[in-house]
C-alpha cells in the first residue's frame, strides 16, 4: 500500500531589492511578480520609485520551471493547484520572513506598500490574511483579489488599509469576463477598492506605475 507523507525542509529563497534599508527610508514597496517570471528581472519595473528615500524589495517565487523545452528560460512560479495549501503556507512564511528581517530597520513611520502582479495578486493577499502584517497600501495590479477567501471575518484588518486595483485597458489576460468576474468578487467581498486604468497590457507599465504613485501615494 502507498503511503502518502509530507516533510517540512529548509529552502533558499531568493530575492532582489533597490535601495539601501535605514531609518531615512519613507516608503517600502513590497513586489511579487506574476507566473513565469523572475523577481531579477520584475525589480526593475519599478526603478523609477529609487529615489534615496525608496526601498523596493522583490521577492522570488520558490517554484522554479522551464517556459518551453528544457533549454528554455527558467523561471518561477508561486504556487499550482497540487498541494497548494502547503505551498500557500511555505510562501506566507517567506514572505513573512522578509518582512520581519526588513521592517525593523527602516523608521516607525515607513509608508509600507504591498504590489502583487497577475499571480503575484493572489500570493499577497494569501500571506497578508494568513500573518496579518502591518501595512497602509495592498494594489492588486494586472490580477484579482482570490475569491475563496473571507474577508469578512477579518474586516477590522482592512480598517486602515488602502486597496487598489489597477489594470491595462489592453491587456489580453482580462477580458471583459474576467474583469467582471473580478468587480463581482470585490463587490461580493465588500472590498473598498480604488480602480487605477493605464493604456498598456499585461505587464507594470513604468509610466504607469509613476502616474499611479503621484496619484494615490505622493
């Protein structure tokens, strides 16, 4: 008879940041990159925020793949369908565990913002409502809020959180189905969402992502 059998072990994980951690910093960003990306190359949509008083950090999904063949580029992923409550709590704990390791050396008064892209959407909201981390802005951008969550039981948390949905009015991934479905779930959830539109696809737009900052963040 087989026997099914699960063993937590100790993995690197990788990840990437712009900007030196220290008390003169004032806004943190923290960036989760979507499905068959890299966080090396993610980081640096966001260059445009590095002012001396920005830090960026940008972790790496824990699931690494070939997009195509074998010779293809590897790339990384955050999560499948199969065991995926294990790998939602090894990335929750990753995450969290960059947190913990960054936020006590920047200033009390450190704007904290949480950017999830596409897949990276999801990986966000997962680890804010399994640990629970102190931040003022969630921005699901390119992605939705996950819908098999209760957001309700946790309503106080979001008290004093500012969340954003932003997306490109060409992007292909999001149909017209799809973003209904995703203002049903946010309507569903009673989620108070700011919606933020950009003329672009499925990708942070550079241009973008600074319009957006000295809109809602500035």
């Amino acid at each position: 008879m087989v026997t099914h059998h699960k063993l937590s072990v100790t993995r690197t994980a990788h990840y990437y940041t712009l900007g030196t951690p220290g008390k003169h910093i004032k806004k943190v960003w923290i960036v989760a990159h979507g499905y068959g990306q890299l966080a090396s190359t993610f980081i640096h949509r966001f260059e445009g925020l590095d002012d001396g008083e920005t830090l960026i950090i940008a972790p790496e999904g824990l699931s690494k793949f070939y997009w195509g063949k074998f010779t293809g580029k590897v790339v990384a992923s955050w999560m499948t369908s199969g065991d995926r409550l294990d790998e939602i709590a090894d990335y929750t704990n990753y995450l969290q565990q960059i947190y913990e390791q960054y936020v006590p050396q920047l200033s009390e008064e450190v704007e904290i913002t949480v950017l999830g892209f596409s897949q990276g959407c999801a990986t966000v909201v997962r680890w804010a409502l399994a640990k629970f981390p102190h931040f003022h802005n969630l921005i699901c951008w390119a992605g939705s809020f996950p819908e098999d969550i209760s957001y309700h039981e946790q309503a106080n948390y979001w008290e004093d959180k500012k969340l954003y949905f932003a997306y490109g009015t060409a992007d292909p991934l999001l149909s017209e189905k799809r973003l209904k479905w995703s203002f049903d779930v946010i309507k569903d959830k009673q989620l108070e969402v700011t919606t933020f539109t950009f003329d672009g696809k499925h990708e942070v737009d550079k241009e973008a992502l600074t319009t957006f900052e000295n809109l809602h963040l500035s």
